[in-house]
C-alpha cells in the first residue's frame, strides 16, 4: 500500500470511527435519556465554566500581586515597563497600580471604572477584577494592585471553549445577563436563573461563589425525540462522504511534492549537483528543500576545493619531484646534508636544530658525533651559539665557550641559519678540533642554502600532505581522512573485540549565524566549535569535519555510556558560553548529538554512520541541544 492510500485509510478511520460509535449511541438512546444526559451535562458545563471563571480569577489576582511586586520601590518608568509586559504577555487585559492616595502609578489596557474584587458576586460589571490591598514590609498601606479582564475579551472565548456544545450566558448577582454565546430570550435567562422547568431547552447553572462573581447557565436545545435519529444517520453518512473526499484530496497534496521531492533528490544522488529542487511551499516540505539546495550547494564547494586542492597538490607534487629525486624523508635527508657538510669542511661532528612551530625554541633533529650531547637537545631562541644564530639569521664561526644549553664546549664552531624564503627554519651546526677558516664558512653557506631547498621541499611535501586530510578551515580532520580512518578502527575494534562508537554533532540553527552575522562570523563560529570540541575529547580520538556544520568523532574503545557522556559533555561545553571574542556581539549556540556503537548497531562503517546520523535527527526532533545514542541492534548475533 502507497503512503497517499494509507493516509487517505488513516484520515477516513479517524473520522468515520467516532461518528459511526455517535451514531450507534443516539440510535441506541431514548429520547428522555438524552433530555436527562443532557441536564447532567448541561450541569456539568456549568461547572466547568465556573471552573475557568475561578482560574480566571486565581490569574488575575497572581498579576495584580506580580505587577504590585513589580512596582514596590521602583520608579514610575520601571513600574510602567512591568505593568505593560504583563497586559502584553496576556496575563491580564487591564493592569493598574495605585498609591495610597489612590494615584495611578502604571496603568495598561482598558481599565473597568469601578473594579469590584471577584471573591464578591458581581452586580452588572463586565470586567472580571482582582483587587489586591499592597502594604510596605513595615506594614503599612502601598496602595492597590488591580488586574483585569473583560468578560466579552479573552476570558469569554476560554469559557465557550471549555463547553462543547449549547448556548453559554453568564449572569450577575440581579439576574442581568453580563455576556453570552448569543441573543437568548430573558424568559429562558430568568427560567435557567431560577431553576423552572422549561420545553424547548435544557439548562444548567451554577450560582455566584467565592472567586466566581458571575451565575453560569448552560442552555441545550431539548432532543426532539425520534427527529433525532434521522438527523444523526444523516449527518454521519454526509460526514462519511466529505471525510473520504477530503481524505483523498489531502492525501494527494501531501504525497505529491514528497514524489517530486524525491525524484530531485534522486538526480542529485546520481550526480547532478547542477540542478536544485524547486521550493514551492514555506511549510515543512519546504524547509525539506531548501535544506536539500543548502546541501547541494555546500557539496558543490566542497567538491570545488577538492578539486582545487587536487590541482594545487598535484603541481606541487610535480614541483617536489623534479627537486627530490630519491626521497622524501625528513629525516634521511638532514642525516644526509649533516654527513655531506661533516665531510665537505673536515668536521668531527654536527647537528641539525629544527625550529618549533612556535618559533621560540630549537629542538634537535640530526645528529653525528655528538655522543656527550642528548638526542632531546632543546635550546631557547637566543641562548648559546645556534640559539643567537636563529635570532638574528646570520652565520657564526668561532669557539663555543662554556656552553649552558648542551651545546660542545670548548670547540670551534660554524653555524649557519637555515632559511626558507628568507625565514630561519634551523640552525646547521658543525664542530671541530681546529679552527675553521673564512672558506670553510663560504663552503658550508653555499651548501647550506642548497639543503634548505631540499628540506624546504620535504617540508612543502609533508603539508601537502597533511591539507589534504585537513579541513582548511577548522584544522579539523577532514571527510577523507575520516573515511580511512573510521575503516581501520572498525578493522582494529572487530579483531580485538572491543567496542567502537562514533558520534555525529550539528550545531543547532547555524544557518542563522550566517543570515545574521554574515558567513565570517560563521566560520569564526566553526573554529570555535572544533576548539571546544578538542578540548573535551581525548588524545586517541578521531575529530573530523564531515561537512558543513556536522563533525564527527571516533570513539576507540568506547561503549555507549562512554559515547553518551562524551556527548553531554560536549552539548554543555557548547552551551555554558556563547561563542565571539570581547568586542563584538556574543552567539548563544547549542549542539545535537548522536551516538552508535559497533558491533551493537552495525558492522560495517556506512552503516554505523547511518545509525548516527538517524539518532542525531532523534535529538534534533526532541528539542536541540541533547544527544541520543542509537535504539537497538540491527546486527544479528
């Protein structure tokens, strides 16, 4: 059965089931049963109206002690501000606060002339009224607080709507009718009022009490004895008919632009990324397309700077080639050039200082003949011969003196900067017995500056590398390495038997950050995420961008409960402090999250994924920022 035929079966069942147990219940009934169920109904209505107009009553006075609250010490602008938010949030449709001498503070809405507390029956107003007496914390009179609302306004609407049917009239303390669904002859008023018996109507009422001000009469026409049952057969066959229709109608106009949604989707799937889906709706199918061409075109960029990578990794690879015929290793190449400027100048031994990334610190990465001097080597920019020679980028040739960083006292030196387009990467290092000569420096700069292009080139190669299974945005893994690495953790998790969980998160309404704030700020946002992100996981975990606003992460030997607090965790980071530097406005953003585990929810890396992406819409569906880890084993054990 087509989704159209079980909407159209689903709508006449729900329409056709009610009415045809009605049906069977009033053919079943005499007519003096009803006239009696009605009464009891009648009566019932009545109390239920009474209900309301005590609710009602119960609101007013917690907004008249809210807005006397609001009021106590502060100024008549503050004072003004609350009592308006109040009439304006609908807790009241009339505020007023006075003071002792009777003197309007702050006033909103309509105000009745001469409001009388609802706890007293009412005499002819049209206003429902709490009337609260303030006093000061020694005591003393502050003034009235009154809170209102008219009966023909709001308050009347939720009265005829706790009532299903018949007519409603509310009546004062003098038998005047105050407000009602219609014209209703005073005879039935009085009749309904006084209790008498009447032919064409049913009545019930209940009089004025405490926090009810109004008489609330109920009047149902009176059955009508056997017309009853034929108008009850007509009415459900006529409703059968439209229910069928209507069924039929609204079935095929909500399955029609799903089919034309998924043949667009469909053309994407294959591969058309030029083509979008037409959005012709702003409702949910609407959003469902728009969020499929938000999609299209983000795979669009993406594939784009793929392909722009590729051709930039390419040509640089094709660069690198034509330098480093033999290897690209790092750290032969610097054993080499070290062996090559030893033997080239007659040295006993050298050493090669590569500088740290953040450029305050020398860290030693070849060495030859330097068995007194330790392998982890660390010198400060500035301290001793290389350090000096990487501050100022110019060559040194001398004697070491008595050397406080590792460094060979007592030795004739030559160090030579390293530089790569001008900027000091490394310090070259060569120590001797004897001393070395003005040639032996020309020597070793000439060469120097030839094993700079070398290990420059070694080095463009490594992050070459490295972008290309970098997100250049959030420095994030990116969607490649993600899929090699998430096939051989699941490779590692099955042949140890350990468990293995992935989250997938989305941040909530990033679309309007980028609407908002323009797609700087958005990216901004994104780079924050990923630190936030990095700062909650561990040293073995896997983050990577998946794309767009989605990252997702690799859990080795992680169950669900581990999956589920590293979740929470990462929802609270992203919700205990919006996002932005000083200065400029802050974001306030929430993440979903969700969560699968293998082998419980599946075996192969496709599958897990899919598995998190549907628990990941479980918890967008729940309200945003929580998680939900994956119900259930779709593995058969």
């Amino acid at each position: 059965m087509t989704l159209r035929w079980r909407l159209t079966l689903a709508f006449v069942l729900v329409v056709v089931v009610p009415l045809v147990v009605g049906a069977v219940i009033v053919s079943k009934a005499l007519p003096r049963e009803v006239q009696r169920e009605q009464r009891g109904g009648a009566q019932t209505s009545s109390r239920l109206v009474a209900q309301v107009l005590r609710d009602f009553c119960d609101r007013a006075r917690a907004t008249a002690e809210a807005a006397g609250r609001a009021s106590a010490g502060a100024g008549p602008a503050r004072a003004q501000i609350a009592v308006s938010s109040l009439v304006d949030r609908g807790l009241a449709d009339a505020v007023q606060v006075t003071d002792p001498k009777g003197v309007v503070v702050a006033a909103a809405g309509s105000q009745p002339t001469a409001p009388t507390d609802c706890a007293r029956a009412s005499t002819g107003s049209h206003y429902l009224s709490a009337v609260i007496t303030l006093t000061t914390s020694a005591g003393k009179p502050a003034g009235t607080a009154v809170a209102s609302f008219q009966v023909d306004g709001s308050l009347f609407d939720s009265v005829r709507a706790a009532v299903a049917d018949g007519e409603v009239v509310l009546i004062d303390a003098n038998g005047g009718v105050i407000a009602g669904t219609r014209a209703v002859s005073p005879a039935v008023v009085r009749a309904a009022f006084t209790g008498a018996a009447q032919k064409n109507w049913v009545s019930g009422f209940t009089p004025p009490s405490t926090g009810q001000p109004y008489g609330v009469a109920v009047l149902l026409p009176a059955a009508q004895g056997p017309g009853v049952l034929l108008d009850a057969t007509l009415v459900v066959l006529l409703a059968i008919a439209l229910a069928v229709v209507i069924a039929v109608l609204s079935a095929r106009a909500t399955t029609r632009p799903l089919e034309q949604l998924g043949v667009a989707a469909a053309r994407i799937a294959s591969g058309d990324l030029a083509s979008g889906i037409e959005v012709t709706s702003k409702d949910e199918i609407g959003r469902l397309a728009t969020a499929f061409n938000l999609m299209t075109d983000e795979l669009r960029s993406y594939v784009g700077q793929l392909e722009a990578s590729r051709d930039e990794l390419q040509a640089g690879l094709a660069r690198l080639g034509d330098t480093l015929s033999s290897t690209h290793d790092l750290d032969r190449i610097l054993h080499v050039v070290l062996e090559s400027a030893v033997a080239s100048t007659r040295a006993t031994s050298g050493m090669v200082l590569l500088l740290t990334p953040s450029r305050d610190e020398l860290v030693m990465a070849a060495s030859k003949g330097l068995d007194e001097v330790p392998l982890d080597l660390r010198v400060q920019v500035g301290e001793g011969v290389s350090g000096r020679v990487a501050q100022s980028g110019d060559a040194y040739k001398g004697f070491v003196e008595q050397s406080r960083v590792g460094e060979l006292s007592g030795a004739s030196v030559i160090a030579v900067p390293l530089k790569s387009s001008g900027t000091v990467i490394g310090v070259l290092d060569l120590f001797g017995a004897e001393g070395f000569d003005d040639a032996d420096l020309a020597t070793i700069r000439t060469f120097a500056s030839q094993a700079t292009v070398a290990v420059d080139n070694v080095l463009l190669h490594e992050e070459a590398q490295r972008l290309s299974i970098t997100d250049g945005l959030t420095g994030l893994w990116n969607y490649r390495y993600f899929t090699m690495t998430v096939a051989k953790e699941i490779e590692r998790a099955a042949r140890f038997s350990r468990p293995l969980a992935l989250l997938m998160l989305d941040l909530d309404h990033f679309k309007g950050v980028n609407d908002s704030f323009g797609h700087q700020r958005g990216d901004a946002v994104l780079i924050e995420l990923a630190g936030r992100i990095r700062g909650e996981v561990r040293d073995v975990d896997t983050v990577a961008r998946y794309g767009g606003e989605e990252i997702v992460v690799i859990l080795p030997e992680t169950d669900a409960e581990g999956a589920a607090q590293l979740a929470e965790r990462i929802c609270v980071a992203v919700r205990r402090r919006p996002f932005g530097e000083p200065g400029v406005p802050p974001i306030h953003l929430t993440v979903s999250a969700g969560g699968s585990v293998f082998p419980h929810h599946a075996l192969q890396a496709s599958a897990l994924l899919q598995r998190a992406d549907q628990a990941l819409y479980e918890a967008k569906r729940a309200g945003r920022d929580t998680w939900r880890i994956a119900n259930g084993s779709s593995v058969a054990h």
